[in-house]
C-alpha cells in the first residue's frame, strides 16, 4: 500500500466512521440486482451500494448536486456570456468536422489528435486569413 488507508484518516467518532462500522448498505445490491442485466454492458458489483451510501453523504452534509449548481450557473451573467462566445466558436468547429477531417481521428492517442486538432485549427486560420487579405497576386 502507498499511503494511509481511508479508515486512517477518519477519526473514529466521526459520523461517517459510525455509520460504516453500524450500518449494513449491501441489502440495497440485492435488492436491485434484478434490475441490471447480467450478461451485456458493465458487470455491477456494488455500484447500487456505492450509490445510496453517496446520497446518504450529501443528505448529511447537505452538498449540493450538480443539477443544482448548473442551475444557479444557468442564471448567472457568466452562462450569458459563455453562450455568447459560444455561437461565435461553434460553427467554426462544425466546420473543422464536416470539411477539414476532425470527424475521424488520424492517428490513435489522446496527444496525437490534440496535434491533428491543432493543425486543423492552422489550416482553417490560414484559409480565413487568406479570405480576408483578398487576392494574393
């Protein structure tokens, strides 16, 4: 092991820690294990239990989802902002799919197709700037 185990760094009368030490969640896997199939996508082993131990946590410290908070974002002068810029920079990167290649990955790689993307973004700079110089000869 590379560091302390979680159960480490909670002190032992916090709340959480004596929820864990008293509190049995695997009744909710068997309960919804009819509800995920059993020979097609992502074996389920305790995500049923990881679930409802998650939204017993943010009942508890009363965490605000990201629902919440996309609203409140949503709402803000930023949001407006943001969506401003956005339909400046979308059609551009319609354009960059549709005609210029990023529809498809050349090459495989996370950094190899940052560079495709980057080139793409040259040539479609160097098409516009050619554009608006006008003619050339």
């Amino acid at each position: 092991m590379y560091g302390p185990d979680v159960y480490e760094l909670i002190l032992k009368n916090h709340l959480l820690y004596k929820i864990n030490e008293n509190v049995d969640f695997s009744f909710i896997n068997v309960t919804c294990e009819k509800l995920y199939c059993s020979n097609k996508g992502r074996p389920v082993t305790n995500t049923p239990e990881m679930m409802l131990r998650s939204a017993v946590v943010q009942y508890l410290f009363r965490i605000n989802t990201f629902l919440e908070e996309a609203k409140r974002y949503s709402k803000s002068r930023d949001f407006k902002r943001d969506m401003k810029m956005r339909a400046h920079i979308e059609p551009k990167q319609g354009e960059m799919k549709r005609f210029h290649g990023l529809k498809r990955a050349k090459f495989w790689g996370k950094e190899k197709m940052n560079i495709q993307a980057m080139l793409t973004g040259i040539a479609v700079n160097l098409k516009r700037f050619i554009k608006m110089s006008g003619d050339i000869c």
